[in-house]
C-alpha cells in the first residue's frame, strides 16, 4: 500500500478506535460520584460519534446512483438520532445530577429513555448504511468488499445495544474500525460505474 492511500484508511478508522478508547472509562451508570466526569466524557462523545456517519459518506463519495445516496441519507440520520442520545443521556442527565437531582430522579429517567429512544432510529439507520455499503462496494470491487462489509455490518449489528460500554462496546468499535479501513482499502480496486461504462 502507498503512502498516499494509507492515510485513508487510517482516518476512517480512527474515529472508532478513539471511541473504543473512550469506551474503556465509560461508566456503565450514573451516579453522584462521576456526575461530573459523565458530563465532561459525553462533550466528547458528542463530537465523536457523527464522525461515524462521516464515515458512511467518505465511503460514499464520488459514488453516483442511487445506492450511494442511500448511504448518504442514511449517515444523516444516525448522526441526527445518535446526537441526541449524547445531549440527553449524556450531557442533560449528568448536569442534572451535578446540580443534586438524584440519578434515579423520574426527570432524569425522561431523559435518559428519550435519549435512547431517538438513538434507536440512529444506529438503525447506521446499520441500513452500512448494509447498503456492503452491497454497493460488492459492485465495485466483488469479492474484495466482502471481510470489510461483514466487519461494518457484524459491528452495526452489536451497535444496536452496545454503545460503547467495556467490554462488548469496545470490541464493537474495534471491529467497527476495521471494517472501514478495509472497505477504504478496497477503493483502490474500484471499477467504473459511471452510466457511460456500464455493461
């Protein structure tokens, strides 16, 4: 691999392996005690995890057709949904506690079954993307997709109820990683699908 083309590949897998980092400190509750650390952990969540449906279009660009911008739309969406997880179950919650409402507190309750309620849609549309993903890059590269889609989709699948939380989270997003980085790595191998070349 050139040295051109391995910068690709390692950007689109960073983002998942610093959430996978993150995912090794990530409380798995709420408490008085980390109010505080929660609060200041999810700021940075809240600027990680879009990077993830950034990820879904740098696979989709300079793509035509409609498959790609499914893709597209469907990276909106999880990063639209998922957000919300973060500012609520996240950033809200631990405020709320840090000013001496108790963790338990039917408000923060609200807050935290709205804010896993919308990331639902999220990570749903993360894994239609990334199902998508896998059948265009089979298109373009044929066999060659085939471990980083299975990686991406295997990684979507445990992301419906993983989070990032240690142990099962942090696999997830290990895996989540190579499977990008292997689906980048094939766009070397791309074939022309522009409509002109079409068979």
């Amino acid at each position: 691999m050139s040295q051109k083309s391995i910068w690709p590949v390692v950007g689109i897998a960073l983002s998942p392996l610093l959430l996978a980092l993150l995912g090794v400190f990530h409380p798995h509750e709420l408490t008085r005690m980390n109010a505080q650390s929660w609060t200041t952990l999810h700021l940075f969540l809240l600027l990680l995890f879009p990077m993830l449906g950034v990820n879904l279009w740098w696979l989709a660009s300079g793509i035509p057709g409609v498959s790609a911008w499914a893709i597209r739309v469907m990276g909106f969406f999880y990063i639209l949904y998922y957000g919300a997880l973060d500012v609520l179950a996240g950033i809200a919650t631990g405020l709320m506690v840090q000013k001496n409402m108790a963790p338990d507190a039917p408000q923060v309750s609200a807050l935290f079954d709205t804010g896993n309620t919308l990331s639902q849609i999220g990570v749903w549309s993360f894994l239609l993307g990334s199902l998508v993903t896998l059948f265009l890059y089979w298109q373009l590269v044929g066999r060659r997709a085939f471990l980083g889609g299975l990686l991406l989709i295997a990684a979507a699948l445990s992301f419906l109820n993983s989070h990032i939380y240690f142990p099962v989270g942090v696999i997830t997003m290990v895996v989540m990683a190579a499977g990008f980085a292997f689906l980048m790595h094939s766009r070397t191998y791309f074939r022309d699908l522009t409509p002109q070349n079409r068979k």
